[in-house]
C-alpha cells in the first residue's frame, strides 16, 4: 500500500518497493498506512485552524484549552448545576464553569506567560473567551455555538468516517 497524496486513504500502487512479506509484514503495511492516513488528518485539521483562526496556529490551542479547563468539571463528575450569569455575562453558558487564568494556561500548554497574556487578549477581541475583572477566563457561548456546529457538520463526521477506514486497515 502506498499513499495517495490527492486522497485521504492508501492506496495499491504498482512499482517501488516491494511489500513485506507474511503476516507481520502485512500488518506493518496496515500499520504505516494508518499512520499516512492519521497524519493527513492531522494536517487537514492544523491548515484549517490556522485559517479559521487568523493565521496563528496558537489561538485555537490556547481557546481548546481554556474551554477543557472551564468544562474539566464535568469530567470529573463534579456536580454543574444551572447558574444564571452575572450581570455582564449574558456570553457565558447558562451553567458553572471552572474558571481559569493567563498563568494557569501557560503553565498547561508550556508558552510563556506574555505570549499567553497577548493572545488571550485577542480571543478576548474576537468574542470567543470572557476576562473577568479578577483574569478568570471563560470560553463563551458564541464559541460553544460555534465551533460545536463545526464539530457536529464537518469535523465529527470526518473523524468517524476516518475511525471507519482505521477499522479496516486493520481488519484486513
């Protein structure tokens, strides 16, 4: 099996080197093509955030990981109950988040601080987190809504029909 640069999956193609022989050659072959396969992924979704995201590949990590921070709650099964928002904060969700802040951040992804502080300032600008008065960061509603429509139409469906082709590399 070969890669198909103009494709998303591998692809038989004649010449080149020869294939691994037997059993464990063959799931070495299946192995490599998932690999391609997951790489191009990876790629697709990288070229497209840093689109989507002003051309600076650091915004979306830095929203990704306020909101998993700010939902970190719910996976660990602490009880989020409805809480109306404060007056000024009608862009947060309609339930409690755990707040985090510029250093708590820097410290999760590894950037310096002021990097943190300056992007976190633009994603302020673009409406997709909240800064309260004491730093607490919150991803707001508008980003939920908007990069959850983007799961639900393009990126979930890719990542299933990828899961999908993973699947049968292996099975074969």
């Amino acid at each position: 099996m070969s890669y198909d640069s103009n494709t998303t999956g591998p692809r038989a193609v004649s010449g080149g080197a020869p294939s691994s022989s037997g059993r464990g050659g063959e799931r070495q072959d299946a192995l490599r093509s998932v690999a391609l396969l997951l790489a191009r992924y990876e790629v697709r979704n990288l070229r497209r955030l840093y689109e989507e995201f002003e051309r600076d590949i650091l915004l979306p990590i830095l929203l990704g990981e306020i909101a998993l921070h700010n939902i970190g709650a719910r996976e660990n099964e602490i009880e989020m109950r409805p809480s109306a928002a404060p007056a000024g904060d009608e862009d947060l969700p309609p339930c409690a988040l755990k707040p985090c802040n510029a250093y708590s951040i820097a410290a999760a992804t590894g950037l310096p601080r002021e990097t943190v502080r300056r992007k976190i300032a633009r994603l302020v600008e673009l409406g997709w987190i909240r800064k309260r008065h004491n730093g607490h960061l919150y991803v707001t509603s508008r980003a939920l809504r908007h990069f959850g429509e983007i799961l639900n139409t393009r990126d979930l469906g890719e990542l299933l029909e990828m899961a999908d082709r993973v699947r049968e590399l292996l099975d074969d």
